[in-house]
C-alpha cells in the first residue's frame, strides 16, 4: 500500500501507475512458473528442494489496483497510533482512496458461515477417529470430510466429463474451501490446480492436508489463500484451461461477481471453458427468503442477486 498526498499522486499519476504495473507482471511471473522459480530459489540459497517448495507455497503476493475496506481503515488506524496523523482524522473510505489508481472492493471477509473453527475442528477430529490426523495419507482418504458442495465426488466427475480435463488440463478452482475438488481433480485426472480461498483457516488446512498426499497430488494442486479478485491480479492471464467454482459466486456481492467474471474471462486460455454450480433465482424472490438466503448461506443479494 502506498500512501501520499493527492498533490504527489496528481504530479506522479502515470509514474505511480508504471511501478505498480511493473509489480503485477513481477508476481504473474513469480506463480506462472513455480518449478522454475523453486529450483532457482533452493540453488541461490542453499535450500533443500522441499524447503524451497514451502517457501514458495507461503509466499502470498497481491499486487493489485484494488483494496478492500477494512485493510484501509486498520491503515488509517495504524497511522493515528504511530503519530503519522493526528488522532482526529476521521475519513470514509471513498475519500482515502485515488480512484485513478485503485478502487475499493467490498469486505466479502465477512462470510461466517463457513470461518467457524468449529469446521477445521470436525475436519481433524473425523481424521483422529480414522487415524488419518497426521502423516501421509491418499486424497481419497479423506473425501468424506473435505467436499463442501453438492454432489460430493459425483458432481466432480460430470465436471470432469463435461470440461474434458485430463493430465495436460490446467484448472483454476475459486473458493476451493478445504481443498477436496482440487485434490481429487488432480489425484484422478492428473491435471494442475490451482485453488484460491478467501478463508484463512480453510486455506491453511487445506495446504496442510494436501501437503500429506501422494507427490500426484501435492505437486500439482498449488493453493493461494485470498479473496479471488485480489488473487486473480497475480495470475497469468490466458493460463487456465478450466475454471471451476462450487457454491462460491453466490457470495460475492454485485459488483464484486461481475468484476470476478471479467478476471475469470482474462484467465482463460483460448476455448477454456467455466463451470460453475451456483444459485440463481428462477423467480422475484419476496423479503423473506432473501433475509434467509442472507442469514443462513450468506447470499449477498444486498448487492444483487438475480
Ligand atoms: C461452499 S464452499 C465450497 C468449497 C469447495 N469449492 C468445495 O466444494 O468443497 C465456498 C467457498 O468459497 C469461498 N469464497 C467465498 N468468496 C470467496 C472469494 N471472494 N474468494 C475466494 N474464495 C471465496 C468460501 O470461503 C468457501 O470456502
């Protein structure tokens, strides 16, 4: 985050623009070639192989042309507590933001419905009782616990059927949750995954469990835990075959959705193809059920929702 004047950014526009561009395409280059930059990293540091791995793997890089609200407000806090500002400035978020440089995305952080650690919990306390908790296991074994949508392993493979993805396919799962759509892609079709999740427990035990599977499987399911339209900036553009998405698109709000489907159309390469599994409302729904949808999954019809 850069912080300024207006008067430096009216003088610096173009400048300010160039280097943030220049940051963009350094990290498309960073996740379009992780063995590369691996290897590279292990034989300029010393690392061994699977030390590198796991650096890279926590690296979270974001540079984007876009901010989300509570990570502007904590800045403005930060700068009151440290005596960069006087504790009185009060400012919207509208008016701490130069919107020839960026804009301001809306909190989808805010989803609880699945940020419970009680999930995470049940996940690890189900492993405990197959004494899957800790060491290697398969991704089959776990595909009872790890898939958040419905369907389960059926609606994975007439996804598979209907993208025609094999071992040379390259696919994007947005909202991967625990990570089991993109291991069992992996595991059972030998393609690369790249899987994206807002929520940081879900991220996070997600790589854990993946980072236990078969080489199959942990080599080729690369996971990135962010909001995917912050994490769609630093992804190569035209790199994905497929993107697939399941009950994830529901939860973004208007105009969140529409620019995620403007980063999903860059992302693809020619003829990819998208499938998402989603709610749409076939008729006008009344108050009621749209406070349902709201309270009980978290459906952002606030902002839109036909
Ligand atoms: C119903 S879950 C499905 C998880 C997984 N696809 C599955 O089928 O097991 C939807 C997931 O989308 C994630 N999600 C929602 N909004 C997101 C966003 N803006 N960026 C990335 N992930 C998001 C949620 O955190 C949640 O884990």
């Amino acid at each position: 985050m850069t912080a300024s004047t207006p008067q430096v950014v009216s003088e610096h526009a173009d400048a300010l623009k160039a280097m943030m561009g220049g940051l963009v395409e350094a990290c498309q280059v960073f996740r379009a070639e992780p063995d590369k930059i691996i290897a590279t990293v292990s034989e300029k540091y010393g690392l061994q192989p699977q030390d590198a791995k796991s650096w890279y793997e926590g690296v979270e890089l974001c540079p984007a042309f876009v901010i989300s609200e509570p990570a502007l407000m904590r800045t403005l806090e930060v700068l009151k507590e440290t005596g960069v500002l006087p504790p009185q400035v009060q400012a919207s978020p509208n008016h701490l933001i130069d919107s020839r440089l960026c804009h301001l995305i809306h909190d989808v952080t805010g989803i609880k419905l699945y940020d419970k650690l009680e999930l995470v919990e049940y996940l690890y306390r189900s492993l405990r009782h197959i004494n899957k908790h800790k060491g290697a296991i398969s991704f089959r074994d776990v595909l009872l616990y790890d898939q958040h949508h419905h369907g389960g392993v059926k609606a994975l493979e007439e996804c598979a059927k209907l993208l025609s993805i094999n071992d040379k396919s390259r696919v994007l799962n947005v909202g991967s949750g625990l990570g089991g759509p993109a291991r069992y892609l992996a595991g059972q079709f030998g393609c690369e995954v790249t899987a994206v999740e807002l929520q940081r427990s879900l991220h996070v035990a997600a790589q854990e469990l993946t980072g236990r599977c078969e080489s199959e499987v942990s080599s080729r399911v690369h996971h990135i835990g962010l909001d995917f339209n912050l994490a769609a900036f630093a992804l190569p553009k035209g790199s994905f075959s497929a993107i697939v998405a399941w009950l994830t698109f529901l939860h973004f709000p208007r105009p969140d959705r529409l620019e995620a489907f403007k980063r999903c159309a860059e992302l693809l390469s020619e003829g990819g193809q998208v499938l998402l599994e989603d709610f749409v409302s076939l008729a006008p729904l009344s108050q009621a059920e749209k406070d349902q949808l709201q309270e009980s999954v978290f459906c952002r019809y606030d902002l839109g929702f036909d």
